[in-house]
C-alpha cells in the first residue's frame, strides 16, 4: 500500500506514535508519505519507503491568520494525485481529519477515491474540541471519516460521550519497539549521572501544566527527606542514594527549577532537556514518575515499562489500562502527593516487590503492545476500508 500519513511532527505523543508507524509499515514493505509543516522529529535519519512533503502556508494581507487547515487539504490532494496514495491516515481531528474529509471529496469529483482513517489520540476530543467553535466540525469528520481508532478505550468511551457521533470507533492502542526500548548496558551514562551509584527516578514529559512536572519533583523531595532508603543504596552518608532525572522540556520546567531549589534537592536533581533515543535513560531508571492531570493513553510510561521500570503514575484517562496497579507499578488519584511519595518507597524499599514489577512491566510491554502485534490491526483497518463495499441486494 501507498500511504499518507498526517501528524503534529512535535515531541508530543501523537506525532511520535505516527511516526513510528510509518517507519513500521514502510520497514513492512509500504510506501509511506508523510504530510506535515515540518520533519517529524521522529523521522531525523533517511528510511526506505519514507518520503516528506512540506505543507507551506502562503500569508496574503487578506488572511489575518495563515489558512493551515487548506493549505494541508491542497497538499494531500497533491500528494495523492501525484504520488498514488491508496489512503490518507491522519492523527488528531483539528485540523488533520478535516483537512483529509476536504481533500477525499474533491479528489473523488476527479474520479479519485482516496478513503480516510483517523486516529483520536486526546486533546483533539478533551480539550480543542469540546470547543463550541469546533464541536461541530469535529463530530462531522468523525462520522464522515472511513475508519476512526481511538488509542485507548477511555478515549473511545469519552468521545461517544462528549460528541453526537454515530461512527464506529475502534480502540487500537499505543505502541512500543520492545526490541528498542529494553534494558541496556548503560554503565558510563550511569556514572555520569549517578557518579556515587545512587539508584535513579525518571520523569519524561513535555513540561506542560497538564504533566504536573512540578508534583514529580515535590514527590522526589517528600522521598530524599525521608531518608528511608537501604543502608546498601546510600553512599557518602547521602540520606537518600537517589537522584530524579528530568527529561524534556517547555513551559513548567522553571516551575519544577524552583521547586527543586526550594525543597533543597537541587542537587540531586539533573534537569537533562529533551532526550533522544530517550530509551537510553529509561535504561538505567528505576522508577518512573507520571503525577498528570491527564493522560490519554500514557506513551512515556509504556517507553518506560518495556524498559524493565516500574511506574507510579496518577490513575486518569487511559493509564490504568496500561500501568496495572499493584502489578507494573502504583496508581493513585492526581496530586496525591503523599500517596505517590508513600507508593514509590513502596517500591524503591523492597528488592523482591521491585524486581517483579519490574519484570511484570516488561512483560505487559512485550504481550500487549509490541509494535509487531499493533501495527498489523492498522494493517487490517486499511485494508477494510479500502475494500470496495458490497452490492445491496
């Protein structure tokens, strides 16, 4: 098949998830076309059976703000008459799955029939668009779109819950390479970080509000004050033998600086900026930090738990299908603070309990949501709603 895929080509969890589909199916034998206003950033090394195609947004002095959503819908047009698409997958509503639903009816007015899948992936349907000024262009490319997922199936049950919508909406969840993400001798980044052995706490996040980066570090400075670690992980007649690695970036990390500085862990704190191959942190993590507000799905935690790391992660949206609680980590209501700090010494504090989530979290990774059992149900979607439908009796 010949594919296009539309993204938000950011660090985000959406544009990650669909650029790594694409890298799938193209290493599958597929030609993949993707359609964006940037690289993905996912997307940095030449791969076979990839191509790019910039959307460029001409400003005229007519326009106060620049037409993205028709600059896109001309492009997928263009791509498909020129490039031969069997399909457009778009990710996220606004403005991908309307821009796609325009593109698909006037390239059927050329006899071209290009159908349309779109996946759901969260603030499209939480957030942007249980906007009035959206709501109904969203519940019209839901329902007009040929095939709709949902990465989790608290995603699919709030959007029948927020839209009029009468679609079928499939839940096909995240994904994640377990032969990438998995425990790796990391020795000399170990050292560099924790040059005294202390063990490691992870948080990875865009540093947005939502992410509550601010309650990792608070949870991470309620841990170091307690004190309550193994004599044989405490080193130098450090209390705590620990440090809480912060990767990523954006609007909240001098919020979570602050908190670090104030709470007196500065420097057991590495702030360490956006990370790729992120893998090589969760690596010699062990244990991962996820306090949000919201979670669709829960993309850095999956990373994390193929990594061989237990999590303690706040329990919304769609995270409690995937950290299972008592079993890969802990799940507590959002800012729980005590809850979170009480649950991660839980886990830091007994080796036995550590080890087997530990191995519980790789397992779940690996059964559930190895890219090799995932991308073949897109595989499956494509090739239905490119089957030419059957004849009414």
């Amino acid at each position: 098949m010949t594919i296009g895929i539309t993204c938000y080509p950011t660090f985000g969890g959406s544009g990650v998830v669909a650029t790594e589909l694409g890298k799938a199916l193209a290493r599958r034998g597929h030609t993949v076309h993707f359609i964006a206003y940037a690289l993905p950033l996912r997307l940095e090394h030449m791969v076979e059976n990839v191509f790019f195609h910039e959307v460029r947004v001409n400003t005229y002095p007519l326009f106060e703000y620049p037409p993205y959503a028709l600059a896109l819908a001309s492009k997928m047009i263009d791509v498909a008459q020129h490039e031969g698409l069997d399909l457009l997958h778009v990710h996220y509503a606004i403005p991908h799955a309307t821009s796609a639903v325009l593109a698909r009816d006037i390239l059927r007015s050329k006899g071209i029939d290009i159908p349309v899948v779109t996946t759901l992936h969260g603030t499209d349907i939480t957030l942007v668009g249980k906007d009035p000024g959206f709501k109904p262009v969203v519940e019209h490319a839901i329902d007009t779109s040929d095939g709709v997922t949902a990465v989790s199936d608290w995603l699919r049950r709030e959007t029948f819950d927020s839209f009029d919508v009468t679609s079928e909406i499939e839940v096909i969840p995240n994904f994640v390479d377990t032969e990438r993400f998995t425990r790796q001798p990391k020795d000399h980044f170990k050292r560099a970080v924790a040059p005294d052995g202390e063990r490691l706490i992870a948080h990875v996040s865009n540093f947005r509000k939502v992410k509550r980066a601010v309650d990792a570090v608070e949870v991470f400075a309620r841990l170091h004050a307690a004190g309550a670690w193994p004599r044989e992980h405490a080193r130098h007649g450090e209390p705590g033998g620990v440090k809480l690695l912060m990767v990523g970036d954006g609007p909240d990390r001098a919020a979570a600086e602050s908190k670090a500085r104030e709470a007196g862990v500065w420097n057991e704190v590495r702030f360490i900026g956006k990370q790729e191959p992120v893998e090589e942190i969760l690596s010699i993590a062990d244990l991962f930090l996820m306090p949000s507000a919201s979670e669709t799905f829960g993309l850095a935690a999956l990373e994390a738990m193929a990594c061989g790391v237990p999590i303690v992660s706040s329990d919304v949206g769609g995270l409690p299908e995937v950290n299972i609680e008592g079993e890969t980590g802990f799940l507590r209501p959002v800012g729980d603070l005590e809850g979170m700090t009480q649950a991660a010494q839980t886990i830091m504090t007994q080796p036995d309990l550590h080890a087997r989530m530990a191995a519980a979290a790789r397992a779940v990774a690996v059964d559930r949501y190895d890219i090799d059992t995932i991308v073949p149900r897109y595989e499956e979607l494509y090739a239905r709603v490119m089957a030419p439908a059957a004849p009414v009796a």
